[in-house]
C-alpha cells in the first residue's frame, strides 16, 4: 500500500503538441447552482464543448442558452428527459467526430468537476503510445463544518463560489476521463470505445463536488435514486466515504434505501483540506488501481478484431461472477 502523497499544482511547461485539441462533452441535469463555473473554466483548456440537456427544471437549460450565447466554444447539442445511461456521450461523439483529428483528445466533463492539472499541457505531453486517461478525483463533500456555516446565513454561504465555500476532500476515486482521438475510433453504443489504446499509467488531477447544499443533495438524490443500478453510490442511506467496497457494490442490484440530505452530510475530521494553496493529498490506497499494464497491453491487442472483443467480453463476465 502506498503512503499519502502531497502534490501540487503543476507549474506552465510547455505543451508537447501545439495542435493538438480538445473536445469536451457535458451531459447535465439541474446543475443550475455550478454548471456556469464548470463551463467557464472549461473554456480555458477545450476548444468545443458539446453540452446535452437531460430535461432540466431548474432553470439549468436557460443558463445553458445564455452561456451558448456568450461563448462561441459552447454548443448545445440536445435538450430532452430521456432516461440517461453512459452511452449517451458516446452518441453525441459519433454526432461531432468529423471536428476532430487524430491526436486531438475527448473529455468526458462532468457538470461538478474542476481539473487541478491543466488538461491541455498534461495531454500535450502525454506520448503518442497511450491513448486513455485517468482521473485522480478529489471528492468535495458538505461537512458538519460547512453544514454549521450555511445555516448562519444561508443566502451569504451560497453566494461564494463553490470552490471557495467547500473545502474538505479525499482523493478515493478514480475513472476515465480522455480519450485519443483516432481515424478508426468507435464510441457509438458503449460508455468508451473500445480501441481506445493503452491506457497512461499517470492520472490527472480534479476537483469533483457532488454535495454542494442540502437543497442541491436533495434534488441530486430524488434523480438519481431512481436509477440505482447506474447511481449504486447514491442508492441507499450509506454515504460512499472512499475505500473501494464503499463505491463499486459487488452485487448486480444495491439494497435500495430512500436517502435524504443529512445522510450525506459528512464529518470534516474525516477529511483532508484544501488550503487555497495548490496542495492536495494524493491517495493512491483509496482510489480504485489502474489496469495493470501488462494487462492492458493484451486488452488492446484483443479489442482490434471482433473475435477478440467476444472474448475479452466473456473473459470480463467470468471474472464479475467469481469475483464481484
């Protein structure tokens, strides 16, 4: 196991490819209270970011328009309440392909999420071998601390910005974030394509703030506690804390518990801090490992012909089923 590490944020380097670009994809549902700060700073590292509205009500949609309005970079690519599931980025790719060359990189941004590391100097020095990223999320979490500051004035607290008011975090997560863009790649039907490449044995940092205000929690758990199979952290009582058997249930279906915003309330001892000086605690033993490179060697070399998908498929399946 692998000790804490402090990292901070990286200093301007240069970029190893000047043009290369990035193309971001957003899939959100009522983010009203963040989804402007994500976008704007966004702006600053991709060069389009395609933005689908999964039926917003909370005023989402219209600060979506507006920001399309301002930003050039920003093209609203759908509004509509289908049920979401992960492949829906995969269709808005296969929709917007033809902007992209190979080399150029795919985001999938979430509508909470803020890079620590620049993605455009990280990708810019990622070698041309690895095609695949992963994040090293720092989970934001509203604390009794921030729960006691709220309720002292509630209007003053929420006028901050949220990365200003929230300040207590754990890095216990970790997931696909990019992906090299390439002549033949396929992403239409599946959450990541499957030639991807080699994934970077290297992660990029972010901020991810899921709990943001107890009426923000509130309307995050009536959404998402009606997919429990997609949303298995939010689908009962338990607040997924960061060890692995807290975020990835080894049972097909999560024992589903109606939730309400003070079961997400965490206590702020339990948490590291951000500072406001650009150093975050790295915790390689809480987040989930990366593929094993060897590993991932004969997964790419199998997902290059459709027999080899077939089995590399099953081969998945048997393992899920002897080992959750």
């Amino acid at each position: 196991m692998r000790a804490p590490r402090e990292t901070s944020v990286a200093t301007a380097g240069t970029k190893g490819n000047p043009d290369m670009k990035i193309f971001s994809i957003c899939c959100v549902r009522d983010e009203n209270d963040i989804v402007g700060e994500t976008l704007k700073a966004a702006l600053a590292w991709s060069d389009r970011i395609f933005v689908f509205d999964n039926g917003s009500t909370d005023g989402t949609w219209e600060t979506l328009q507006d920001l399309a309005k301002r930003y050039p970079k920003i093209e609203l690519v759908g509004h509509d309440d289908r049920t979401f599931t992960d492949e829906l980025r995969g269709e808005i790719f296969e929709a917007r392909r033809h902007v992209a060359s190979p080399g150029d990189w795919w985001c999938r941004l979430d509508a909470d999420e803020f890079f620590i590391d620049d993605p455009a100097q990280f990708l810019g020095n990622v070698p041309q071998s690895y095609g695949f990223v992963f994040s090293a999320t720092m989970n934001f979490y509203f604390t009794d601390a921030d729960l006691k500051n709220y309720e002292e004035n509630p209007a003053a607290w929420l006028a901050r910005p949220v990365q200003e008011r929230l300040r207590y975090y754990q890095n216990n997560w970790s997931e696909p974030r990019f992906v090299r863009h390439r002549s033949d790649l396929r992403w239409g039907g599946l959450i990541w394509p499957h030639n991807r490449g080699r994934t970077l044995p290297s992660r990029i940092r972010l901020k991810h703030f899921p709990y943001r205000s107890p009426a923000q929690i509130s309307r995050r758990l009536a959404i998402r506690q009606q997919q429990p199979g997609l949303f298995k952290h939010e689908a009962n009582r338990a607040l997924a804390k960061g060890g692995r058997a807290d975020w990835i249930d080894k049972d097909p279906m999560p024992v589903h518990e109606l939730a309400s915003w003070r079961d997400r309330v965490r206590e702020a001892v339990e948490c590291d801090v951000d500072r406001g000086d650009g150093m975050f605690l790295t915790r390689d033993d809480l987040m989930p490992p990366l593929p094993s490179p060897a590993l991932d060697l004969v997964k790419v070399g199998l997902r290059r012909t459709e027999v080899g998908r077939a089995m590399l498929s099953t081969l998945v399946r048997w393992r899920r089923s002897q080992f959750g």
